[in-house]
C-alpha cells in the first residue's frame, strides 16, 4: 500500500544529524535520496558492524537508518549531476555549516523545501562552529545534570545519538509543517534546526520549566531525583527498577507494602505522607524501599506495582526487551535483510496507523540507485 508521502522526493545529504528524519519520511513512502560521496556516507563508517559482509555495507547503524532510501553517489566536484538531482527535490536535507557549504540559493529550486540542521543553527557568534553529539549535549547543558554529585558530568546513553535524533525529530516536524504551508500558499519555506536548541527543548533541568523560571542552580543528582522519595533508580535481584512516587495514593500504597515485607512500622506514619519530608529524610526512605526491592526481581516489582497502583518500570536490558512478551504479543520487532541476505531483527515504525503502509525495505548498496537518477 502506498504510504502517504508516495511521490515526494526528498534529498538528503546529511549523515547522522537528519538520517532519523528521512527513515521515517521513506517509511511514509517518500522517495528518499541519499547522496553519497565516492567513499560513501558517514554513516556507513559507523560501528557495530555485522561480521562477514565487507564494508561498506557492513554498518549496522546504516542499514537500520537507511531503510526504504536510495543510494546516489555523487563526486563533490560534480555540480552538473548535483543540480540534476536537486532541481527535481520537493524536500532538501543539509547539515554543512554555512561556510562549508556548496550549495547557495541560486542552486535550489525555488520550490524545494530546504531543511538545515546545524550546531547552532544559522545566525549568532557560533554560527559557523563544528559540533558533535556530546557536543550539543553539552551546549545544552544536560551533560551538566548528568551523573553524581561528588563526580564529572557523563555522556548520557554512552554511543547512542539521542541529540542527533532529537534535533532530526525536531527537522521532521519543521519540514511536515513546510510542506503543508507550500500546499496552502504554493511557496517553500526554510526551514532551520539548531542542535543545540533542539537539545535544550528536551531538558527537563536546564529547559524552561526546572530551571529558566526561578534561576535556582541544581546539582548532579546521580541516578535518583530529589522531586520526591522514592524517584529514580532501585537495585533489585536481577538489575534495577525505576520508582517514580510524588502522589499522596502512591506514597500510602508503597509504604503499605515496605511496611508488609520488612516488618517496617515506622514508614506508614502519617508524617511522610507529605512528600517534602520524605525529600528531607532521602536517605532513609531510599534504605527502607532498598530493603523491599532486593527481595524481588525487575518482573515481580512491576506487576506487583501494577497491581497496587504504584509507578514502577524494570530497566530492561537488550535481552529483556528483545524477550518482551508485550512487544512481541504487538509485533513491534520487524525483520530486514542485510547485504548477505542475513535476516535481522529491528524496530518497527515509531507509531502505530490503520493502514500497512510502513515501508520496511532493506538500505540500498553503495550507488545503488546512480544510474537510475543520473544516466
């Protein structure tokens, strides 16, 4: 079934920072184009790599990212093959600073939709700057809130890109919006992402609503919150679960069940009913909770939780999620052929339609689409 961007060509010349974007955008059934240098994209340097295919076909994060899109290798120098490919483009993706870029307006046709994403977007002192994602973790300052107290701020999520793909989201939405405002008004909009700014959007300590309002500095808080008692990370038998209590119900019903498995009579007094105590005397309330959760594993606190109304999550690991009988009862894990023919499990669409339009076509080869777009 066609999805519902069959017929857009969108272009996308960017490596990491908008790869997010133009997946779901070819999952939707655009005609997306990835241009590549002769040695190839970015992306397809980008480890792991699946043993026993060669590079450059061999990156995992490329033939996850790149699904559903076409391969157009492209010399630099070639500007005639260059135009030939935007001048047909309802959308363009770019991520070149603006004094590395080759493309000027004059290249563009008029009617294309072009979507930058840059470290600090297009205007201001660092306009011009490289960036990287630590870099825009740090520019936003989450990498500050990052990690304990008494230790260096740490990379959130080690490899993982969560700010490339946070700034990509960020470029979907721009360009959605651009395409209906050009089907409203017939004109192309610009459209401008700042890594930095997208980043920051996210930020719950150093965004608008924790920080910018009272100005109040806040320390590294590890792996638990002082927003209440018990928040954050609890060790169990088998990993460790999240606890998220700050309502009155949630509190009653979590000290009634400390208090049921340790013999605890001291946690259901009505004094720390009230969250603000329990925040001031952290460290005990953490001991008392400690003691009921190493009694059992991440599975048996959820569903207990569930069961009594309490906020608790198991921090799965990769072999926990990829054994979720949840995801598997909802078909979330899909599976895509590699350069080998070697089937893979991956992640489905992010959403979820009435309609089977959710394009799950392996990533192209290397210039696999060159002569189609350029003979």
């Amino acid at each position: 079934m066609s999805g519902p961007y069959s017929g857009l060509r969108v272009v996308d010349t960017t490596g990491l920072a908008g790869a997010y974007a133009t997946r779901l955008l070819a999952g939707m059934g655009a005609d997306v184009i990835r241009l590549e240098p002769p040695e190839g994209s970015p992306l397809r340097r980008l480890g792991p790599f699946a043993e026993g295919i060669e590079p450059p076909e061999n990156s995992l994060w490329w033939s996850y990212l790149a699904m559903g899109s076409q391969s157009v290798v492209i010399d630099p120098e070639d500007t005639e093959s260059l135009t030939k490919i935007l001048t047909e483009a309802d959308v363009l993706f770019e991520d070149r600073l603006p004094n590395a870029s080759k493309l000027s307006t004059q290249d563009i046709n008029p009617k294309t939709i072009r979507t930058r994403i840059l470290p600090f977007g297009l205007t201001g002192p660092k306009r011009d700057w490289r960036s990287s994602n630590l870099i825009a973790w740090a520019a936003s300052g989450i990498l500050y809130t990052t990690g304990f107290t008494d230790r260096a701020p740490v990379a959130p999520a080690a490899p993982v890109q969560l700010a490339y793909h946070a700034s990509a989201a960020s470029a979907l939405v721009g360009t959605l919006l651009a395409l209906r405002s050009r089907r409203l008004t017939g004109l192309a909009q610009e459209v401008e992402i700042s890594m930095q700014e997208a980043a920051l959007s996210i930020a719950p300590e150093t965004g608008v609503p924790m920080f910018m309002d009272d100005r109040v500095h806040r320390e590294r808080s590890g792996n638990r919150r002082d927003l209440g008692r018990p928040f954050g990370l609890y060790p169990c038998q088998d990993g460790f679960v999240s606890i998220i209590v700050l309502m009155p119900r949630h509190w009653v019903a979590m000290s009634q069940w400390v208090a049921e498995a340790t013999d605890n009579e001291s946690i259901v007094e009505e004094v720390f009913v009230d969250n603000a105590v329990r925040v001031e005397a952290r460290d005990l309330i953490d001991d008392w909770v400690e003691e009921l959760t190493q009694q059992h594993t991440r599975l048996e606190l959820f569903e207990e939780g569930q069961r009594r109304g309490i906020p608790i999550t198991p921090v799965n690991t990769i072999e926990a999620l990829v054994e979720d009988p949840h995801l598997q009862a909802a078909d979330f894990w899909q599976t895509t052929s590699l350069q080998d023919g070697t089937e893979t499990r991956i992640p489905g669409a992010p959403f979820r339609s009435s309609s089977a339009w959710w394009s799950m076509a392996p990533a192209p080869r290397l210039g696999q689409h060159t002569d189609h777009y350029l003979s």
